[in-house]
DNA sequence: GGAAATTTGTACGTATGTATC
DNA sequence: GGATACATACGTACAAATTTC
C-alpha cells in the first residue's frame, strides 16, 4: 500500500489479477465482482459496468470477463439482458451479531423476510474426547449430534452440527425438528436461558459437501465458527461447528 | 452429510474434488493439505502421506499432487525430501482473542516467539463521510491515518489501516513507529486505556497487494476486521480495517 | 554391508482447458 | 468463429535417495 493508489489516470483504474497461479482468470474476476457487489460498488446503477468496460480493468479479453460473468449469473448474482447490460440480481450479505446472548432468529431479524431452520439429520452418539472436553462430559457419553441447515429468503445462510449432552436434552431434536429454533428446542427441555460462551472464527476454502448444501461454487469461501453454549450456571450445553458462505454473510461483535 | 462417514473400507478415506471449475486441482489440494496441516492431521508423522497415497485419496494423478505439493514448498509449509517423504515445516495458526479489551502483544501471548509492528506510512487527511460517521467526527475534520504491518515470527499475521482523530492523538504515529505498539502510543498521547466497541468481520480471497504485503499465494483466503475503539467514555478513539491471512489466524471470542 | 522396498525427482508424450488475437 | 500459445492433467517409465530388513 506505498504507492498505487494516487496515479492521475484518464482511463478506468486498472484492477491487477495474477496469471498462472492455478485459478483462473475468468474465475479471479467473478470473485471480485462478486465482491464489488456485495460491497454495493455498483448500487447507482443496479448494473454491472459494461463487458468492455470490465475488460479494460482487468486487462483482459472481452471473452474472459464474458466467462466470469456467466459464472455469475449460473449462481443468480447477475443476468445478462442483450442490449442493456448484466443486471444485479441480488446483493445481500447478511450481518450476524455475535455476543453473550446470540441468537439466530432475533439476530436476523429484518434482514430477510422468510427464516428456515431444517433439521437435516440426528443421532445419538458416544462423545469423542475433543467433544467430551468441550462439554465437560466423560469420554463416551452420550451426545445427541444435529445436523441443520438454516436459510434466509430461501438462500442457504449457515450448515450447522451440533451436539447436546443426551441426558438432560432428550427429545431435543424432535423439539427443534417441530420448531426451527434452538431456543424454542431448549425451553421444550426445560433450559429458559442459554450464553455464549465462547466463540471461534475461521475461514477455509468450500469443500465438496459446503458447495453441495450451502449452494456455492468452487474456490468460494467459508466462514467457519466453534461454539460453545452454556446454561446461566456455567454448564455446557451445545457446541457446535457452523459454516456460513462468506459472500453472504458476515458477523459483527458487539462488546 | 447424509451418508459418507461410516463406509467400512480398508482403502483410504477418497477426498473429493471438483473438475473443470475455474480452479486447477493442484491448487484445490494444495489448500485441503494446507487446512489439514493446520488441524495437525499429520502430526503424529510430523509428515505429509507420500505422493501416491494422495493421489490415490484425491483421485488424481501423482504429478498433480507434486504440483500441490510444491506450491506447498514454495510457501515454506512443507520440504520433499528425496527417498524420505514430504516433512511438514510449520503448522502455526495463531488465535486472536477479540472482546472488549482486544489488545495485540498480550492477546497472542506466548504464542509467538519475535512479535513486531511496522509503521509503512502514515499521513494527515480529512475525514471522509463514512469514516467521519465512524469516529463521530464531522466530515472534512482530519484524521491521521497509519498503516501497519504486523510479523510474528517474521511471519506476516495482519495489515492493518487504522484512522485517528488528528487534533486529539497528534504525533500518534511517531510514538507507533517508535514502540510498535497501539497501547503504548495511545498512552503516549494522555489515554491510558480503551475499549473494543464493536468487530465486524468477514472473508474475502487475497487480493494481489495482499498476497504482496501478507505473502499469499493466490486463492489464498484474508479475513477482514473493521473494528471500532473508543476511550472509557465511549467517545471513538480509532477505526481500523485489518486484513489477516486466514490461513495463519483464526479468532477467539470470549464472552 | 547389501538387497529390496519405499519415496521423491525427472522425462516424454498426449489430450483438454484457458486466454489471446 | 478460427488459429495460436500456454497451462493443466494424465499416463508411463525410469533415476536417485532413503529406509527397512
């Protein structure tokens, strides 16, 4: 950041993207625009600049940005309408609140229109040791494991597996597959109030299974949290991984 | 996540990976490996699977998984050694605490041995209307702008662009530059403590002055902090937009 | 120490994908 | 759309270094 950024250019500011690095070019722009949009770069006009526009930017061929934008639109960014230009379809980034008291629907709340929770899969489990840890359990309790996918405006927006102590959560499961809410699900047990404990973030690269169920393409990138849930007395209750796609979603933590 | 977790074959576990997507598989595996060292999947060797065993896991020809693999060099996570196998050279994902009191040297703690912070430039400007909104300024008032770059171990770990209010922290970046540390400048300037009001994050690919100034390799994945600090009052003493190689960082929120 | 097995390094040929003009 | 250049990926074969027995 010591220079380029106060050259007295006529032409568009050029965007650098790197050549033979094993992604490729038409992929490195969709990625950006992407971005761009999510950003709200090109709200004025709803569109995205023209494909010659674009192809000056990036220093490209017109054919390359043709390519990045058909990605684009195959995952409902953007359509193409000849004669007018690449609309934007949609551009949302949805914000989730991390704090003592996080909560997925209230956390949501008017950014999106119709909330889903589906509960995927359950199961009855031995806890592992790393979960055994985590949940203050012996090695070998049972746990109960959720599998759940949550979606906002009928995007997918997080895929979750989550475990609970079985003793005291029985029928946990069947209370979240009725409800779509894990607070609702612990009332139903008896638990009126949970906290945040502890929260890791992380971002990884999409593997086959994100792009399958959160609806993402290849090189995309996931946020990935680990938490821990506790009852107001200190004792754990959840933990749980949590993948969200990072051009849909961010977090915000509040202290 | 339906099936795919209890097949009781004696061949290694097969790790999919997506064809003709814009991304070369050598760099798809490249990054699983990356992730999986970085989870201390290997640790138990202190070494990569040989060659033909990940190919035959990803399904791939051996010289895609040597391109991988030499990528892997390039970055000085791993060294092929001939005859032996593929020795992994460091595996160090640093944790960031954030919560109220977010603090850089004694939040990574002794995770680190050499902790240092860089000043690359600093200089005084007028606010613009988000900043300004930011740090309850009024629009046009100045504001000193540092950018930072942060090492541990020599590793780059976070590039930093952080803005100050002028008339109230002046000569803020002379006491930076001379102590590498926010605390101890603030201090410099008659604040002797602050807190952490509010983290947003989210994951973006590296663009190429991140990949120049944090030492990424294309695809490669920077989380974004834009986070606000203000003094016991609450009055917004900093704004800053942090970009950590996400590869290398993760974060801890601690309620 | 020596032979066999294991593992990385190198070479050549072929087919397909990517990007330019 | 067609021609060209280069990157990507596969297949096979063998050389070189190290470990194992």
């Amino acid at each position: 950041m010591t220079g380029s950024k106060s050259l007295p250019h006529q032409t568009a500011p050029k965007q650098t993207i790197q050549r033979q690095t094993g992604v490729a070019l038409w992929r490195q722009i969709a990625d950006r625009i992407r971005v761009a949009i999510s950003d709200g770069i090109y709200d004025a006009t709803g569109m995205v600049p023209p494909e010659a526009v674009l192809a000056a930017e990036f220093e490209v061929n017109r054919h390359t940005v043709r390519s990045a934008l058909a990605a684009l639109a195959q995952e409902g960014i953007v359509r193409a309408v000849q004669g007018r230009g690449t609309l934007i379809e949609r551009r949302d980034r949805i914000t989730f609140p991390i704090s003592k008291r996080t909560r997925f629907t209230p956390g949501i709340g008017d950014q999106a229109r119709i909330l889903e929770g589906l509960l995927l899969e359950s199961a009855h489990e031995p806890a592992t040791l790393e979960l055994a840890a985590h949940l203050k359990l012996k090695p070998g309790e049972k746990v109960i494991r959720m599998e759940g996918l949550r979606k906002a405006d009928g995007q997918p927006v997080s895929r979750s597996t989550s475990w609970f102590p079985a003793k005291r959560f029985t029928g946990i499961d069947d209370a979240y597959r009725a409800t779509g809410s894990v607070t609702a699900a612990f009332a139903a047990c008896g638990l009126a109030d949970y906290l945040r404990i502890k929260t890791e973030v992380s971002a990884v690269h999409a593997d086959p299974s994100d792009r399958q169920e959160l609806g993402l393409s290849p090189g995309a990138i996931v946020l990935v949290t680990k938490a821990l849930n506790a009852d107001p007395d200190g004792v754990p209750v959840q933990y749980a991984v949590t993948r969200f796609p990072a051009d849909r979603v961010q977090f915000t933590i509040e202290n």
